[in-house]
C-alpha cells in the first residue's frame, strides 16, 4: 500500500504586479497525491488569470464562483451530505490558516 510522506504542500504565486506569495498549506490525512493537488491548484489560478485578462471580474466575484464551485463538486460526492460538509470546512480552514501566514515579498521599487 502506497503511504504519503508528505504533510505540506509549499505553494508560491506571483501576482501581475510582481509581488510573490509563498504558502505552505497542511494538506489533509487522506490526500492520496500531493502533486495532484498542486497541479489542480495551479489550473484553477491560471484560468482565473486568464479571464481576468480578458474581462474586468471583480475579487468578489471570483471567491463567490469558488465558494459555489465547493458547493457543487461537494455535493457531486457520493456520500452523507454531513461527512462531506465536516470534511469541506476543515479543509477551507487549513487553507485559511496558511493563508494567514502566508509569507509576501514585494518587488522593490526604484527610479528606472
């Protein structure tokens, strides 16, 4: 049997304007691949990018879509709807949490 060693998953993005973000998310007990995880990540933030540079979307916007994309896909799950709901929320706090903490370097401003 195949067993995680990994806990953290270290994530960086780097905004247009060139400010770096760097995150280390606790990824949960029952992440089967913490690759796939990252790679999911990084196609759900591209495409956002994507759209905005395409269309003026509000912040608002975007987190209300995601939220309603955990809705959705949470209750596309095969399971009691109060299992999915616990395991939902423990994962959007961790994600909060590492967000909190989350480390930001600002590009350095000078005369050009």
């Amino acid at each position: 049997m195949y067993k995680k060693n990994t806990t953290k998953l270290p994530y960086t993005v780097t905004t247009d304007t060139l400010t770096k973000i760097n995150f280390l998310f606790d990824l949960s007990v029952n992440t089967k691949s913490p690759i796939t995880v990252h790679q999911l990540l990084d196609i759900v933030l591209t495409n956002i990018t994507q759209e905005t540079r395409i269309s003026q979307i509000s912040n608002g916007d975007i987190l209300q879509s995601l939220a309603m994309a955990l809705a959705v896909r949470m209750k596309m799950i095969a399971a009691d709807d109060a299992l999915v709901e616990k395991m939902v929320m423990e994962l959007v706090l961790k994600a909060l949490n590492a967000a909190k903490k989350a480390s930001i370097t600002e590009v350095s401003k000078g005369n050009a």
